[in-house]
C-alpha cells in the first residue's frame, strides 16, 4: 500500500530558492554562451547545464522527500558531469570522480535517515511529517528517533554542502569549466543542505543534540574555511575556502535555530 506522489510544494522559502537557481542559472547561461563558444562540444556541456537546473528545481519544489531526493541525487551527477566535463584530462577525470564519491556517502545517510522516518511514520511527506512532529499527541512516536534521523540527514548535507568531514571534494570542483565553478559554488548546489535542513527544521528542533552537532560542525567549518583562504595562492583556492566558510556560517545558524538568518 506504499505510494508516494510525484508532488511538489511552493511555499516561501522554496520561492526564494527558486528566484536565487533560476536568477543566477541565468546569467551563467549567459555568460556560457560566450566563454564556451570555441568548445566543440559546447551542445553537452548545456545539456548537462540545463539538467542541473532542472534537478536543483525539482530537490526545492518537491512535496516529499522522494522527489527531493531523486533532485538531490540528479545535482550529484550533473555536478560529476560538468567538473569532469574535459574528461579526457585525468586530473578532471578524477576531481568529478571524487566529487561523485564523497556526494554517495552523504547520499546514503540521508537515504538511511529517510527509511527511519518512514519506519516509523508510514509517510515521507513533508506537510504529513510535520503534522505529527509538531502536534502534541503525536510527537512522542517521533522523538525517540528525531536525533538519529535528524544527524543522518545532516551528514547527507554535509556531503552536498561541503562540511567538516565531507568538504574535500570542493576545491578539486575547480577542475570544471569556470562557469560550473560559479553554479556550483555560488548558490545552487552547495546550498542545497541548509534548504534541506531548513525544510526539516520542525524534526531537528525536537532534538537540541542534533542541533547542537550541526552548530559544532558549522563554526567548526567556518574557522577552519576562513584559514585555508588565508595561505591559498591561487584565486579559486581563495574563492573555494571562503564559500566552505561561508557555508559553515550557515550551518552554525540553523545549529542555533535561526533558520531565517542561515537562509538569508
């Protein structure tokens, strides 16, 4: 009896989400148009770029977790399309092939983060969810397991978001053509975990361990980030360590419940 529906939402914060991919999806078109004129297999490189922004639409307008799940993981592998898209270098090759493999560890806590939810609900819808987390009666059979779920859907961010210990396949994205640099870097993907734990903000808020972990993690990344940049010698090094600090910020925000400051 198990269904779920290919739904989607549109509430505020997805709107924001959606002005921010499409607005800065956009000018990366554009400036595509020009930097990858000479490239002869320029007619790829915007295939894959189109389907990125049609997975990061879909991971922020999904109703459920399964369709924000089936984006998430589309970002995954347009993200190992474009930055391994001169694949013919190893280098390349590798950096996409790294980027692919750290985003599949984060992929698997929030899948297994995903079944506990469903396990113990019967529904991985978000209104659904939230409905029992946030409703008296009802909130007792989710506590027990808020915290594991709530950590496991956090490390599934960290892996896409670029934290402490799943940050390393960020600096290596540079391999990409530098316009993917930009859509990955600026405000699409990496941003994708505080969206999604700002979806979920009503289960990590019914755990202050969770929430406490995630602010650790975030100031953590945040320091950490901020110092990388200072000894970089190369402009995209800086750029890449200041958005994991950047990112940390955000993540220390949500950590202390101010899901409103870590989206702005």
């Amino acid at each position: 009896d198990f269904g779920v529906d290919i739904a989607f939402m549109l509430d505020p914060l997805t709107s924001m989400m959606l002005l921010l991919i499409t607005g800065i999806g956009f000018l990366i078109h554009l400036y595509s148009v020009g930097y990858m004129s000479e490239e002869p297999a320029k007619w790829r490189y915007f295939s894959y770029l189109n389907l990125f922004c049609f997975s990061m639409l879909l991971l922020v307008l999904g109703k459920n977790m399964l369709v924000t799940f089936i984006g998430w993981e589309g970002v995954g592998a347009c993200s190992y399309l474009l930055i391994g898209f001169w694949y013919t270098d190893d280098a390349k090759a590798a950096a996409g092939q790294k980027a692919f493999i750290v985003n599949r560890v984060g992929d698997f806590a929030f899948l297994v983060g995903m079944f506990i939810l469903f396990y113990e609900t019967g529904t991985v819808d978000y209104v659904a969810l939230k409905e029992i987390a946030t409703d008296a009666a009802s909130m007792a059979s989710i506590a027990p397991i808020a915290g594991v779920a709530s950590i496991l859907i956090f490390i599934g961010c960290t892996g896409k978001s670029a934290q402490i210990p799943l940050f390393v396949w960020l600096p290596d994205a540079m391999a990409g053509p530098t316009p993917v640099s930009a859509l990955i870097h600026a405000a699409t993907m990496v941003t994708s975990g505080v969206f999604l734990l700002s979806r979920m903000n009503w289960l990590l808020t019914i755990s202050p361990e969770a929430m406490m972990v995630v602010a650790i993690i975030g100031a953590l990344t945040a320091f950490f980030g901020a110092t990388m940049a200072l000894v970089q010698n190369d402009i995209k090094g800086v750029l890449v360590y200041l958005t994991v600090s950047q990112l940390g910020y955000m993540f220390f925000a949500v950590g202390v419940g101010s899901f409103t400051g870590a989206l702005f």
